[in-house]
C-alpha cells in the first residue's frame, strides 16, 4: 500500500445530474416484490419494515439486488467495511444502520463496521471539524459523531486542495491527516470522494455533522442502486434550503385534511399510534430526501391536538419527535392560537396580555423539558375561522412575536402563515380580489417580526392550483424571514387519482425571477437565503402520504414526495433528473422503464392542466371536495375564486387599469408584462384579464378553441398513458404495475369527463362550435 | 231529567270546515311560556313531557288556558266527568289521560273518571259496537275497550236516525240505549254529539274503536282549544285513508338523513335511547292528527339497524313499539333486503332461494314473538346502491312478495318503495330519463304482488322538489295496493331555514285527476282505496322532527308535520283551513295571529318556488346538501337532473314527438296536456318542454323575464315576512317569536343569494337584460 499518493480524478462528479448511470437491465423489482409476500394488502398491518417491506410501501428505498456485476465487483471490496472512529449513535447510527441494510440488500453482504480498517479498502465516515477548531468533537445534533477518527498507519489519501490538516494520532500514535472537505462545510453538507492510491481503495464521507453523514450515506446508496460507479467519485453536496419541512395535515381522530392515501400514520381514534414503526419508515424516507423538519399535525388545530402542547399528549408527541431525531429532523407543531383559552383556562387570547403571555411561555418550557429539540410552532392564524390576534385588535406581528418571545431561549422558530383571506366574501363584491389578500395583509407588516419568526407563504396567491402566478409576496419582504410553502398532496391536482408529477411546477415557481432586486432575484434565491440576509428561510409542503400500503395512493406520485426533497435539497436540478432518479431507484434501471416513467411523469402535469381549468383561471372543481369538473362550483360563494364565464367571454381583470390592481403587487417588469394582454404569458392569460373567447392567443387560437383542443388532446394524452405503461408491464412487478395501471385508466376515463363537462360548459355558453367539429354536449 | 228526548240539533257540524271559533283574544301562548322555564334550550335533556313542556315543545298540544269565559262556562259542567263503563286501558286510558290533562289545563280542573255519571251532564265516551255483533266487548286493537257501559237510570240521548239499541244493564239493573252512530262506523272513525234535553246535558264520543274514541278525544281537545262552544254538536269523522304513515330517517348513531331539526329522539351513539318520554310525546304529537303507523328507522338500512330484526337490539325496537301502541300507532321497520347475508351468515339473499326464505320467516316470527302487532317491513331495494333482488336476477315482485309471505300470517305488510332509478347515468346520456324510471319499472310488475304488499310511490316521478308534476303511477297500477309518499322534512324546499308550508302542494297532488278510470280519478280517490278495490292504500311521509326543543327547528315548520296528518284524514280540508287550526292551537286564537300567521303560511311554498328553480325544471341546488343555490351543480352529474341550459334556452323535453316519451306515461288527456305547449302549465313548462328565453307563457311574460320577475318579488316577499312576523310581536311569546325571526331574517337574506345567483346565471347565459333594469351582477 503506498501512502500520500494524492493524484485521483480532480474531476467534479454530480451523480444526479452529470452522472452515466449503468444500463442495467436488472428488473429490481421482480426480486424485491417478493420479500414480503406475507403483507396484507393495506394499511399499517401489512406494514413490512424497511427493505423487508413489500414493493409498493417501500417507496424508493427498495434497495434491490444490483445484478450487475461490474458494480458490484466495484462496490464489494471498497465498502465491506464501515470505519467509523468514535461513538455510533443516533443520527451516526441511523446513517450507519442504512448503509448496512442497504448494501446487504442491494449487494449481498453486511458491511462490518469498526473503527479503523482492518485493510487497504473501507468506507470512511467522518465529521468536518470546523477550520480552527480545537477540540476533536464534531459539531452535530448532539447525537452520534465521529469524534476520534484512527486509521490504519500510513493510510492518507491527500493531497487535496479543498483539504487541510486535522491533527489526529492514530491507534500507533502516528500522526496523519484526512481530507476536509471544506472549512465551510455547512453542517448538513457532505463530501463524498474515491481515493485510490496504489493498493488502497476507499471511499470517504464527510458530512458537516452527523447529519451531513446520512444525507451522504443516502447519496451512496443512491448511487449504488443506480448502478453508478464510485470511481473517481468526488462529490460535494450542501443543501441550499435551511428548512426543508414537511407539513402533516393530520388529525388526531386519524383523518387527514386534504389526504388521499388513506387514514393518518400518526393517530387513530384520537390518540398517537403505540406502535411507530411505521412512523420511523416515514423518517427514513424523508430523510433520505433531506427532509429536516416536520410538523405532525394539521393546521386546523382541533379539539384534542390543541392538547398536544401539554400532559399526557405532549409525552406522545415527545415519543414521536425522537423517532425522527435519530433522522436529523425537527418536530414541529401546529398549535391553536386559541389554546389559552381553549385548554388554559385563560378569559383571553390576546398576545398582549401578560398572562397569555405567561401561559405561553410555561407551556414552551414544558415542551423542552419533553423534547429538548423542539422546532417549534407552525400557526395559522385568522384564516378560514381559525383564531388568531384579530380578535383583540391586533395585527399577525403581535401574534406571531409573542410566540417567539416565548420559544426564543429555546432557539425555537414560529412559522407564520400567510394564507389569510376573506373567505366570507359576497360573490357581488367585485371589488375584493382574493389574489392581493396575503400580500395586501402581511407586506405592511415587513420588518415588525421577531427574528426567529417566519412567514409561510403558498407558492402562489391563491391555493395549489394547478396554475397561477407565483405569489408577489416574495421579495416584497426584505426584512422577514420566510419559505415558500407547496403542496405535494394533490388536493387541486388530481387527488393521487390523476397522475400529476409537480415538480416541474415547482421548479418554474422556484425559477421565478422577482425582480425584486433586480435581475436575478429568482424565488429561489430568496427563500435559499441568498439574496435577503435572513437568518431563517426555507421551504415548506403539505405531505400526500398516509397509510395505504404504497404511502400515496398512486404509487406514482411517490415521485412528488421525492421529487419535493430532492429539488429543496438543490433547486438547480432538472425535474426530469429527478424523475429519472426516482424511477430508477423505483423501478429499476431497465431503460425502457426509466425512459417510460420519466416520460410519463414530466407530460403528467401538462397534461393535466390541459384537460382541466383553462389558461390559469384556477377552480372549476367540485366544491369541497376539489375533485373532478363543476365550473360554476364556485362562482356564487364566499371562497374569492371566481372566473366571470358569460355568454361572450371569461377572466377576471386583475389589471391596474380596469380592474383589482392585483397586477400592480409585482415589481417591474412583471407587473407590466402582467397587466399587458400583449405580454402576458397565454397560462395565465385569465388570471389577469377578462377577455371575449375570440380573444386569440400567442399561440394564434382563440381561447374558445385553445379550451375546445387542449380538452381533446389533454384526455386522449390521459389515455395515452394506459398505453404507456402497458408498454411496461413485463418490466415492473405485477402488484405495483396493476395499482398503477388502475388509477390510470381511471384517470382517462375522468379526462374524458373533464373535457366534455369543460367543452359543454364554454360551447352552451359561447355558442361558437369546435373549428374541428368534434362531439360536444 | 226526561229520557228518550230526542231532539239534539240534527245539522251535521264539521269543526274544522264549518265551525266558527270564537274569536278569543286570548293570547294563550303568554300563559304557556312560563311553564317550562327552567327547561334549557335544546334536546333531550330539555325536555318538558306533555303540557308542562315549553311553548316550543308542545307545538300545537299547547292546550293554553282558555280566558273566554263564555266557552269555559259551556264546557265546564259538561266535562266534568269523564264517563267509562269499562276497564280502562291502553289506547283507551291514553285517550282518557290526554282529556283530563287537556282539560285541565286549558279549563283549569281535572275531569273524574267514573263508570256511571253522578249528575246530570257528562262527558260519555263508548266504543261502536257494529250492528249484529251478539257480545258487548268492543272490536279494537286488543287494548282498552269500553265493554260495558253503564249510565244512571233514566238516562238516554236517543233517538238518533243511525243509533240502535244495544241491550245493556246499568248497575241498577235497568236497561238502557246508547247512540250508534253509524252501524259502519269504522275502527278508526268517531262520533261526538252534543245532547241536551231537559236538564241533561251531555257529550257523547262514540269511536269505532278505542283508538276512534282517542281521535275523538283529540278532535274535542281542539275545539276546546279553539274556543268553539258544544252547543249542538254532531261531529261524524272517519279517516279517508287506511294507512296514515311516518317514515323516520334516523340512524343508529343519532344522525337523521335530511333531518333538519337537530338529531334523532330515538337513538343516540348507535342504541336506542333508554329515556322514552320524548318518543311518547311524539306519539301524542302523532295521534293528535290521526297518525296510525310510523317506521321508526331510515329506508338506507346501515350496518347496526340491519340487526334491528333480531336479538337484544328487537327488545329495544319493542319498548319502542309498547309506546307507540298506547297511542294507536303500529310500528313498522325499514329493513336490509341482504339482511340474510349480513347478519344471517348465509351467502345469498335470493328471494326464490328457500334457505333465504326460511330465513325471513324465522326473522319475522321473531319479531312477532316481541312485537305482536309489529307493522310489517318498509323496503328501499335496488335502488341508490341498496341491494335488492336484482343482484339475483328477480324483479321486485320477487323481493317484495318473499317478505310478504313471511310476514303474512300475521297481518304485517310490505311497504316497497319505487323511488328506484339509474343513479349512475351518464350525463352525456340523453336518451334515459329519470322521470320515467319508476313507470317503467313497476308498470309491468302490476298484479304481480301479493295482496299484503304495498308500493309506496312519490309523489312526483323525481324526488320532492318544490315543483313537479304527479308521478304517473298514480292509477296505472290497477291491480297492486299502493300509497303516495310524501316528504314533510323540507329537504328541497328550505330545509326549515326557510318558510314553506307544503300542504298546498301535497293538496294540489292529491287533487290532481289521473283519469285512470276517466274523468273524477284523483290522487287521493286511488290512494284513499275508494277507486280501485286495494285491500291497502293510504299515504306516507318523512317526518321533519328531530331533538330540538321545537321538534322541526323552524317552529313555523310544525305546520307541516300537523298538515300532514290531518290532510291524510281528510284530504278535502283546505290547506288554509289546517293552517288556520294549527295558528290556533299553537298560538292562540287572536284574530291578527290567525290572519297574520296563516296568511304567511298561505304564501310560503309560492314565495318559495318563486325565488329557486323556475318553471318546474327542479333542482339546481347545491350537491348532496341540497341547500342553496348551484343551477349547474347536477348539470354533469349522475343523478339524471338536468336542465339543458344553453345560451339560447332551457328545458327537457320530455315529449312524446321530440323528447324522452315520458309525457306519454299519463293517461289522456294529460298526456296531451303536457305533449302540447299550448297547454302544458306554466309552472311545469320546462319540466316537458325545453324552450328559448324569449319563449312566451301563457302570462304573457317570455321564459327570461318570468325568470328575473319571480327572483326579484320572491325575494322581496321573502323579506316580506320578516315585517309580517314583527307585527305579531307583542302577540306571540318571546321565545317563541325570536326563534321564528331569527329564521325568517336568514330565510330573507338566503332568498336574495338565490334571487342573484339565479338572475346573474341566466343573464350571463342569455345576454337578455331584464325590462325593468334591476341589478344583476
């Protein structure tokens, strides 16, 4: 073995997107679809813990077999061992505890893990130490670290430029040097490198913190289940969101707010579940992602999780929170601004007065006593009926201080909705415009916040439809923190019947560019962190899982789930990269099922779109439910979300000139490329203006017709997809292909329902018949 | 004191057609609301049994203190003793009780009961005993009879023409003659005559059974109440319908489907209630306007109430038949037609199966064995998902005739609903109409049923909407017992948030000529079984009570429930006539509150119609609530309820020539009366006919300006209401008026959304404005 041979590939190597994934033709899944074949059939009784799991509830942590066998021949020797030097516990543990199952399951043996290399090959794990920093500890979540790192003598794979000394003595009392990363490796970054050096052959991994350790162990199996090479590996990886949360919208009594993948893993029959594996899987998968927080119950606090906060409810979320510490993710959560009263005995609620004051900053103290690293409260104040300080004459500022003041020595966050609105408005009224209400309530109130509150605003301005704007609030808030909220549960797309793959929705949200500091002031730049020295920002989304076997109804929109993390992680990967990642590490390598899948997921939003409300107009769901076509649903009601559809033409004129002044909420230039029929880009064309339906689009159709054929082509591309994936049915395991391929042709069928009630409605009311002649009702 | 007097007044008196009340300014209702007042204000636990009630509670069993003091100086000697000759019991001392709390209450002393009268004046109650029958026991339902009666010596009020002798001994050994009043005197019919002769002054109340003597009782309550004197007397009634149902649609667990008056008074978390004082209550309610059978559980049979039928959950449908027969009500169920499958463990529930039927009749002598006067089975089969004999491909015929046969050697009856259509069709669909389904079902099933089977058929071919016409069914089933269904909970028509007094429309369906048998064949002749020679026919109908303290959560909304049952007594009793009764046994008899309250009553269900649907096209309400406007809500639906709006017109045409045929399913000329334009009726125009807005009525108005003018005076009307009530205010109790304001000041604002929405829909659709230039938004 030779030592300080430095010379590997200086090469930078992005697996996710510049990586050449072996072709393998391994169909994964047909081993893995038989390791649980005791599994019922649904629910958490079926449930199969990790690898051991059935297919479908496995998700993308299937860890199949590789049966390729030049990556295994690569992989075997380089990782049948696991050094780690110091203590393995929690997150370090849980890191480690992945790794051994994942390359058991994947390539047929359990690495041994020990503290230092019993060869020339192993798998480093390690924690950055700070530049500067004196002692050996790592910085981390108080959990497992490598805090004393001994290698075999001899065994130093510098030089590398980003690397620097860390005085270390090994075992023999030699000393030697490992690669940093980098002196500023954020805790939850992570580096991970090939070194090969004449006869020595390892992999090192260095996260900022344990917690850095799991996000790269994750990436190594990722990249073993893709059939990646290590060679000449040299990644480095930091998340470019703080906060990437996930927000539970579940109820105690077991149902989930907006949920369509069966009942709740947390609760049944109003209390938190004893058994919390099921729970712990859903850290695991989260985590895998780069999930780091999450709050565990819905918004509309009811009744008994107004209770969460105290006594005996409080110990069940404690047992809860550690089940995801040992993933690195914070527990949050959604707390009933009126939980004085409701369960403190208090006359009040104002966050002025002394004694709610007090009451809060009791119950906070009793919260860390249960769960020392409590993230904190999510609140959704005075929106849809919840209370909140309006009722005392004060603004979101006070109440969401008075919270923070109360979590502050705690280093706790309050997470502020923004979605407040008139939800009682008269539908006469049309001079109230539920588009400007979040930005027209919160912007005024820049810069009154404490510094560990941030605001939680939807990606746009009304509530996850399908399309409209991105939300003028970001960037109008240069001094208030905040995150982006989306929604992975499919509540106004398609309710995980419908195949509907958001990322990419995502991505021209978070691609977004502001203007607010000019040029370049992308949304993602801003609730990254970049661009507003915000000492807290992120992004944040509604969970679509619950506890049908497959986690999300649709085993399909498990990419949502995943594609959310992953894009939180880095915004600047594709949606199609993560598509491709997804299937891979879902499906297997096959390149018909990778090419299939992808294919499928990146038309599924479009397609969508076209066979549903036109050109941005939002709506047009059955009331409540938000499932399936009913056009003047909303139009007569209180909800602000209305389209103007008569006899001549629709839009709503949220122009300067003519109409709400909606428009006007943006900076220049998007307020002038909005309020200008001639630039407004055709997708959003009747969120801003009311037009005749002989308008004629960018495109060159008129909007009667460009409705007429987006409905035709939308629910025949709906019934392409049963055709795709039969295409795949000899490549995907029986059980999961048949789920799919139901929720598929139900969706054709429900496009077909879509286009003819949409087509009806506009040619009942327009008059004006298809230029093409087809069959309208 | 003379005998064998003779000479009463011979002029037959109808109290309720051709009485005269006097015009007491009594203002009853101030006394009554002070009797309860430590009640609280809502449900079971309010609860204030008979006339110790509240003012809300007792409804129109009010029995208020009589201040004129000319009535009470008439009844008091007449009344004071209640006469019996025999054991009282049953149906007989309910009657008995509810004369001497009535009596007490309203005339301020407790009648005694006795065998023979003391005086010269009494109050005589006998049951008829038929002409011929040899023994002196009275026919009845097998509880209290008047056996023997004896009066003093000297003592008889004959000579009447229809009175005979019956051979009696007083207890002085003489004998006597009491009055028949007809030798056909039905079970349920009573007479009450006023004698007076000489000194002798007497009211006799002569009941084809016990439970006529109770009808009587209640009928005489009521003329107290009303302040009508005795004076000549000779009151003959006897119900024009066999079979005077309620159809409770209450659930095990509390919930009423379309209950709008708070939750079910007979079951609570999905058992029985053990508190049955309010059930009683009902029973009285019930009895006081001729009610004789009620089935006590909804017609969609859920899981707990399939096991009704058996077991401990029978005992507790006993308890609640014994309360029910005390008040002459025979108790029926609603049952699940796979019941033999659910609860029976076999695997088929096959009419023609043997093991099936073995079941059921093993079922039913059961239910015989706890309940011997059990009613029989109410049955929604094959329709709205719930199983039926289709399953197995027998006809209703089959299902309805298997449970007959088991239920036939008892006397029970089989109610078998037709309310069955495709509740799956495809809008798209225009071929199949919904109107048709129930015809087209049953038609050829005539003469196929046995003899203890009884259809129960809608009143309209859809489903209680505020307008539509009469289900041809009526006559055209010649050789099948059949009753006409009606819906006293407002489930179309306001839901009792809003005013509707619905016995004008059930009179105008009961009225309606079928010409089944040529000209004068009505609804109520067929269904009254005096036109087709059914051993059973009658009328039924969804209760609208529930557990708030005023049983119909709108107290205005009684007025239905006790329209109903006299209307079924009598058919031929003006709406205006109930509702002038029922003003004044609920709250008194001030002329401006009978004028001002019966005058609202009069008006609501036009009002209604005026400012909701147009023209008889129906629905347009808001999906599954049913409440509110939503003109497209079923439009793409699968309910079959459209309306075919277009921007040129509306309407379905249910033609012959040009449309579904369902015009045809009449017997002529109404066939021809609705085929035609020329003559079909306004109101009923787009339900066989779809025409252009510009089309003109026979009011001389188009379709489009009939359309703005209903919205525009219906809302005004409703707000009219709303002064009307003010102007009783210091004539009606406090609570009493603030309850009914609170809903009439909703009812007002409701009106005017509906009036908008309505307006602006079809203004947008068709472009007309309205002549008058009202706002439409």
């Amino acid at each position: 073995m030779s030592k300080n041979t430095g010379g590997i590939s200086g090469e930078s190597f992005s697996a996710t997107t510049n990586g050449s994934p072996k072709g393998s033709t391994n169909n994964s899944t047909n081993e893995s679809k038989n390791e649980c074949t005791n599994g019922s059939t649904n629910g958490v009784d079926s449930f199969c813990a990790g690898s051991g799991g059935s297919a479908l509830y496995k998700a993308w942590l299937q860890y199949a077999k590789v049966n390729d066998s030049e990556v295994c021949e690569v992989y075997k020797p380089l990782i049948q061992q696991i050094v780690v030097a110091g203590r393995i516990e929690g997150v370090l543990a849980a890191a480690v505890a992945e790794l051994q199952e994942g390359i058991r399951s994947m390539l047929g043996f359990t690495p041994e893990v020990v503290q230092e290399p019993t060869g020339t090959s192993c798998l480093l794990l390690q924690v950055n130490k700070p530049e500067g920093a004196e002692t050996a500890g790592a910085a981390g979540e108080g959990s497992g670290t490598v805090s004393k790192l001994a290698v075999q003598p001899g065994f130093d794979p510098l030089p590398m430029s980003e690397t620097g000394p860390i005085s270390q003595t090994s075992a023999q009392g030699k000393p030697w040097r490992v690669p940093k990363a980098s002196a500023a490796l954020e805790a939850d970054g992570f580096t991970l490198l090939h070194v090969r050096e004449g006869g020595e052959n390892c992999l090192l991994l260095t996260g900022g913190s344990a917690r850095g350790v799991m996000y790269g162990a994750f990436h190594l199996l990722r990249l073993i289940s893709m059939g990646i090479c290590p060679e000449g590996l040299n990644v480095r990886e930091c998340p470019r969101n703080r906060l990437r949360m996930i927000n539970q919208w579940d109820n105690a009594d077991g149902s989930i707010e907006r949920g369509y993948a069966g009942r709740s893993i947390f609760y049944r029959d109003g209390s938190m579940v004893t058994d919390l594996q099921r729970v712990k899987d859903y850290a695991r998968i989260l985590a895998s992602t780069g999930i780091n927080a999450i709050s565990i119950n819905n918004v509309n606090v009811h009744e008994v999780e107004t209770h969460f906060i105290t006594g005996e409810l409080l110990l069940d979320v404690a047992r809860v929170a550690a089940v995801f510490r040992e993933y690195g993710i914070a527990l949050f959560l959604s707390v009933n601004f009126a939980a004085p009263i409701a369960i403190g005995g208090l006359s009040t609620a104002d966050p002025l007065d002394r004694g709610v004051q007090a009451w809060w900053k009791t119950a906070v103290q009793q919260i860390y006593t249960a769960i020392p690293d409590f993230g904190g409260f999510l609140v959704k104040a005075d929106s849809e009926h919840r209370p909140g300080p309006f009722a005392y004459g004060r603004d979101h500022a006070d109440g969401a201080n008075m919270l923070a003041e109360a979590l502050e020595p705690y280093g706790g966050l309050v997470i502020w909705r923004c979605f407040v609105y008139n939800c009682m408005q008269d539908w006469r009224d049309r001079r109230t415009d539920r588009a400007r209400a979040a930005y027209d309530h919160f912007k005024p109130l820049d810069g009154k916040f404490r510094d560990n509150v941030i605001l939680q605003i939807k990606n746009g301005p009304m509530d996850f439809q399908v399309r409209e704007p991105v939300s003028p609030l970001f960037g109008a808030l240069p001094h208030t923190n905040q995150v982006i909220e989306f929604q992975v549960a499919q509540e106004y797309t398609g309710q995980q019947r419908h195949l509907c793959y958001l990322v990419p929705q995502w991505k021209q949200v978070l691609d977004f560019d502001t203007y607010a500091l000019g040029p370049e002031t992308r949304v993602k730049d801003i609730v990254g962190g970049s661009r507003f020295p915000f000492p807290h920002s992120g992004v944040a989304a509604v969970s679509n899982i619950g506890d049908e076997e497959n986690w999300t109804g649709h085993t399909l929109a498990q990419a949502n789930l995943y594609g959310y993390g992953r894009l939180v992680w880095n915004p600047d990967l594709s949606a199609e990269a993560i598509a491709d990642e997804w299937t891979r590490l879902t499906f297997g390598n096959h390149p018909a099922v990778v090419a299939g899948v992808t294919g499928m997921l990146m038309k599924s939003w479009p397609i969508y779109e076209s066979y549903t409300a036109p050109l941005g107009v939002g709506w047009m769901v059955t009331p409540h439910t938000h499932y399936g076509p009913d056009v003047d649903g909303y139009e007569y009601s209180r909800w602000g979300t209305y389209h103007f559809a008569d006899r001549d033409g629709i839009g709503v004129d949220r122009t300067k000139r003519s109409g709400t002044g909606y428009a006007a909420q943006y900076f220049s230039p998007n307020t002038e490329m909005f309020e200008s029929l001639g630039t407004c880009p055709d997708e959003l064309l009747l969120f801003f203006h009311h037009v005749p339906y002989s308008h004629v689009l960018h495109s060159g159709k008129t909007v009667i017709q460009h409705i007429y054929d987006t409905h035709f082509t939308g629910a025949e591309e709906a019934e392409g997809f049963v055709q795709s994936w039969e295409g795949l049915r000899d490549k995907i395991d029986d059980i999961r292909h048949a789920q799919v391929a139901g929720r598929l042709a139900k969706q054709a069928e429900h496009a077909k329902h879509w286009r003819d009630v949409i087509n009806t409605y506009f040619y009942r009311k327009s008059g004006i018949p298809d230029e093409q002649g087809r069959t309208i009702y």
